[in-house]
C-alpha cells in the first residue's frame, strides 16, 4: 500500500497545472464527453506509466543501491525545482473526426514522453520496484487530478491558487529526495 499511495500522492500533486491536466481541460471543452475522455486517459495513462514504471524497474537493476539512491535523491530534488515552473496552455490541434476516445488516447500518450509524471514514475520504478503498484498508483494520480478538471475545472482554480499547488507539489517531490537520502 505504501508504493501505491506514495505513487498517487505524487503523480496527483504534480499533475496539477500540468500541461496534461491543461489537455484534458482543452478536450472536454471541445468533446463534452467526460467518460469517454477519462476512458482516453486511462488507457494512455495505464500503457506510458506502465512502460516507465518497468524502466525504473530495470534502472534499479542496474545500479548498486547506494548509487540508486543518490541518482533518485537527484531526480527527486530536481524535479522540485521543475514543478516550480508553470505550464503553458498549448494549443492542441486535433481533429474531430477520431472521436473524443481515440483523440484522448493519442494526445495523452504522446503529451506524457518526456513529461515530469512519465520520468516521476520511472523514478518511482525505480525506488520500489514493483511495476504494477507504482503503475497503479500513477494511473491512480493522475486519473484523479484530471477527473478534477473535467469535472470541477473553474470552480476549483477560483478557489485554490495553483501557485500553492506547485509549492505543495514541489516540497513533496524535495522531501521525496531527501527520505531517499536518509534511507540509504
């Protein structure tokens, strides 16, 4: 339980104001059809998460425990400072002709290489090496901070500024690194 929750409270926390959770605000303002867009999610979320989950996994092999640690403290530490800077609205030009499902599918997948939740979740790999709980724990995260957008999305950013979201999302990622520190 500890992987997963760990895993969730991470990709959750820093998903918001990410340049994903911006594109499931974009598609349900163009589809207006939230389950198929969290379906579209889920299934990008659960295939990238999945491969970078199995790619920390692998990375830990290949390095001795106390290397590890230093490298994940690292990342960790880095990116503390990477969630910092905001996200900028893009414009997503997709077409109506794949359907707000496959549309979701294609952008998500794509929009999450190389994105701080995809390398999060490889370092997350990494640390716990249980491929599947730290998949479900990130698809978890970040199923649940976009259901939020397109779901709630105004109500919730008039409420909360998203620079304390990005605070509270960077000190966690800043203690994450230092435990990992301490741990070894």
């Amino acid at each position: 339980m500890d992987t997963i929750f760990n895993s969730f409270l991470l990709v959750f926390v820093s998903e918001m104001g990410d340049k994903t959770q911006l594109l499931a605000l974009v598609l349900m303002m163009k589809f207006r059809k939230p389950w198929a867009i969290m379906a579209g999610i889920f299934i990008a979320t659960i295939l990238n998460h999945a491969l970078a989950a199995w790619g920390g996994k692998w990375l830990s092999d290949q390095f001795s425990p106390q290397a590890l640690a230093i490298i994940l403290a690292a990342t960790f530490i880095f990116f503390a400072g990477w969630i910092l800077i905001p996200d900028k609205e893009e414009e997503f030009h997709q077409s109506r002709k794949f359907g707000a499902f496959v549309t979701t599918v294609f952008m998500f997948f794509i929009a999450e290489m190389g994105d701080k939740t995809q390398l999060a979740t490889v370092a997350l790999g990494a640390k716990f090496t249980d491929v599947k709980m730290v998949t479900l724990g990130t698809t978890l995260g970040m199923m649940g901070s976009n259901s939020l957008v397109i779901f709630f999305g105004d109500k919730i950013l008039k409420r909360i500024p998203m620079k304390w979201i990005r605070i509270f999302a960077s000190l966690l990622f800043f203690i994450f690194g230092v435990a990992v520190l301490l741990g070894y």
